[in-house]
C-alpha cells in the first residue's frame, strides 16, 4: 500500500495580508494625487478645445453670413456662445447652444501678468461685449470677426493687437488667442513656478 500524504491548507498568514495591504495603501497613495492633476489638466484641455472650436466657429460663420460673428463669454454666469450679427435688426442673435465651463473651471488668467508671446501687448480678457445700441454688458468679454474673418472691436475695427479669452483650473491658465490676421491658437501656462506659455 501507498503512504497517504496529508498536505495542510495553503493560505496567507496575516503577516502576508498585511505587507500586501500596506504597500497597495503605499501605490494607491502615490497614485491619487497622479491621477488627479490628469484628471484636471484633461478637463482643461477639453474645455480649451471647446472655446477653440467657438471661436472657429464664430470666425466661420462671419464669412458664411457676410456679417459679423462673435463668441460671447459671460464672465460670472461661466457661460459662453455664438451670436450672429443681425443688419436687418441690428442685434445680435444667439447662434446654437449656450455652453459652460466645468465645475471647477472659471473665466481669468489667476496670478499670471504676462500673455502668450507675440499675442497681446499686456494680457488681458477681450473687450466686454456691448449690444446692438453700443451699450456695454456687464460680465462680459467678446471675440468678434468681421465678414473676412479678421477680429474687430465693438465697431467693426480691426484690431492693433491681438485678443484672447482665458480660463483656469486653479492649477493652470489656458488661453485662446486670435492675432490681427484671424490666426487662433491655444495655449496652457501653470498658475505656480516659473513655467512660460506653451502652445496646445
């Protein structure tokens, strides 16, 4: 007859279930913070492209319509949207939906004092919008393009310089920016160091 070999029950021993605890505690720990500022830096890519992508918008729609377009930014509301020069009635009508930011993303350029190179003089939102009698909006900022394509101001002026819209995670500054001739770019900047602006 054979010899009947009796194994005892494999486990961990509690010495074990802890060391694999702990350094699962370790990793989740190191990796939070990691995943968190992807998460943010993500949300504020996102939200760049969609204030890039209005502002196309409003460029192309001024040379489809042979008027004016602009992006109107609601500073306090978090809000922004298309509108469309209307000649016959000399208001601007709102073209689409009106879109907001994300929790956690507000209009303004934090602690930074200087623009994305080559865009603007002294960084700065652009000019508050004003409606069809030329009364200023409250809360405001407005990107504007004639029917070429080019930004103007409030009275169909081209601009000297250039202009932007910013927003902010809290941790860094985005940036659209249009030059004189209607190129539009997008741009990030951390809020803390000595980062510069980098193109997106």
């Amino acid at each position: 007859m054979g010899k009947h070999f009796h194994r005892q029950n494999a486990g961990f021993t509690m010495i074990e279930v802890a060391i694999v605890v702990t350094i699962s505690v370790i990793v989740a720990a190191m990796a939070i913070p990691v995943f968190s500022s992807m998460a943010r830096n993500l949300r504020g890519d996102g939200e760049l492209q969609s204030l890039r992508s209005a502002v196309v918008q409003a460029k192309t729609r001024s040379a489809a319509t042979f008027s004016r377009a602009r992006l109107r930014v609601n500073t306090s509301a978090r809000t922004f949207q298309l509108e469309l020069w209307n000649k016959t009635s000399s208001t601007w009508n709102v073209e689409g939906a009106v879109e907001s930011l994300p929790s956690g993303v507000n209009f303004g350029f934090g602690s930074i004092s200087a623009p994305p190179p080559n865009t603007q003089a002294s960084i700065a939102q652009a000019a508050a919008c004003k409606d069809g009698a030329g009364t200023t909006i409250a809360n405001t900022a407005c990107i504007i393009f004639n029917s070429r394509g080019i930004p103007v101001d409030s009275t169909g002026t081209a601009l000297l310089t250039g202009d932007a819209i910013y927003i902010n995670d809290g941790a860094s500054a985005l940036s659209v920016t249009v030059g004189r001739t209607g190129l539009i770019r997008g741009w990030r900047r951390d809020l803390t160091g000595s980062s510069t602006w980098g193109g997106r």
